[in-house]
C-alpha cells in the first residue's frame, strides 16, 4: 500500500505579500553549510585560502548556480518556449532550475575566480566541489515538500500519491538524490579529500559521481511531460548526466598521470 503524501506546507509563514518558503529555506541551509565547511578548510595553516577569498568564491559560485540554473533550465528543457518567448528567460516567477546549467554557471566561477586570484583552476575545484552536495541534499528534500519532480509510478511499498501526480503511486526519487547525490556523495568526497590528492581529482570524482548517481535515479524518475524519453529509453537528464561522467572520468585520470597534488581538503 503506497503511502499518502504528508501535507506539508510550502509557506512556513508569511507576513503581509512577503511568504517564507521551506525551498528556499532548503537552499539557506545547504549555503551555511557550505560557508561553514569552506571556512573551516581555510583556516588550516596549509589550505592556501584565506575567508575573504572563500567570501568571494561563494559569491562567485552563488551567481553560476542561480545564472547557470535558470540558463540551463531554459535552453536544456524549455528551448522551444524560448524561441517563442525569449523574453521566458527572465521570467523566474515562474520557476524552473537546471542543476546541470548550475554546474557549468559554477565551473564558470570558479575558472573567472581562479584566474582573478592566479590560483590554479583545478585546486579552486577541488576546493569548492566538497561543498556542494549538502547544498543538493537540502534542495531535493525542498523539492519532495514542494511535492514536485516526483518519480514513475510504481507498486513498492514506500511509493507516494503525491497531490500533483496523479492518483498512482510514485517512486520519491526526489529523496533518492537527496540521499544518493547529497549525503553519500558527501561521505565519498570527504574520505577521499581526507589525504593530499592530484589537483583535479576531486573535482573529477565529484562529476563522475553525481553524474553516475543522477544517471542511476532518472530510472525512477518521472521524465518530463513535454519531452518525454528519447527513443523511449534515455531521459533528457541521463543526456546530460554522461558527459558529466567521462569528463569526471577523464579528469581523474589525467589527474593521477600529472605530478600536481592538491592539499587535503579535510582536518583529520
């Protein structure tokens, strides 16, 4: 028996036309968390960061991933709304975030960060990558509250009737990624940043994971409505998610081939 969806309302409070949703509060947490664990790193006497420099490239990463997201969104899965309306691109009252578009807005970050501040572009990755998944984590359990970007129907027992999907049961595939994306791909990225690495692997085995695990769970999520699968077997997401995967891929190992090595990123 599927269970029913847990009313949750999207509005914690508000006050007059101004509404404190739990999204954004999502978002919020995952941005301190990110801030707190980036500091934390820069304090090491070895970490070649200063606050102010970690300031800066969380600023830097904040404008890739809200620019980058909506940029995405827009040409990845609404490109035909876009020639019809360019003017859609500005209209995020509507929503709509690509978290691939987020990634190049971020890569973007951080090569302009690196280049302002002459550090090398694989270390700032390396530094910066650690800090994204607890930011996906608290996002996709936004995602699950909002009752949106729900999974395929199916008969297992831990399947939802989410109110906007329908009557069938669904896979919550938004807490599959919150699971597999945010936390376990935290740990991995933790334990591997534990010992001084080649610049670039980190940042590589963050592509190559998340691409992997994004690739694993559209399985179980619903495609979208207006594109549905291509050749009825891969998802626009599982598209987007392979060059993620071999660029990851390929980037470790060039990594371990180049003589480069990044500092450890975590205080044992």
């Amino acid at each position: 028996m599927a269970m029913q969806f847990p009313e949750i309302d999207p509005i914690i409070f508000s006050i007059g036309p101004l509404s404190v949703r739990w999204y954004g509060v999502m978002y919020l947490i995952g941005f301190t968390f990110a801030m707190w664990l980036a500091n934390r790193q820069a304090e090491k006497p070895d970490s070649g960061w200063t606050k102010e420099q970690v300031s800066d490239m969380l600023f830097y990463g904040m404008l890739g991933v809200i620019l980058g997201g909506r940029v995405g969104y827009v040409l990845f899965y609404q490109f035909g709304h876009f020639i019809d309306n360019p003017l859609y691109l500005f209209r995020i009252d509507q929503g709509g975030m690509s978290f691939h578009g987020g990634a190049l807005g971020v890569i973007a970050a951080i090569i302009i960060f690196a280049i302002r501040t002459k550090k090398s572009i694989l270390s700032v990755g390396d530094f910066v990558v650690p800090l994204v998944p607890v930011g996906l984590l608290a996002g996709r359990i936004g995602n699950f509250i909002n009752g949106e970007l729900w999974g395929r129907t199916t008969d297992v027992s831990w399947a939802f009737v989410f109110p906007t999907g329908g009557p069938l049961p669904r896979h919550p595939s938004q807490l599959y990624e919150a699971f597999f994306e945010g936390l376990v791909l935290f740990i991995i990225l933790i334990w591997f940043a534990k010992k001084p690495r080649p610049a670039g692997s980190i940042a590589g085995l963050f592509l190559l994971g998340y691409g992997a695990f994004r690739f694993c769970i559209e399985y179980f999520r619903e495609p979208d409505a207006h594109i549905g699968l291509y050749a009825g077997v891969i998802s626009q997401g599982q598209i987007l998610s392979l060059p993620m995967v071999i660029a990851g891929a390929g980037l470790m190992v060039w990594a371990y081939k180049s003589k480069s090595t990044t500092h450890s990123q975590v205080s044992n």
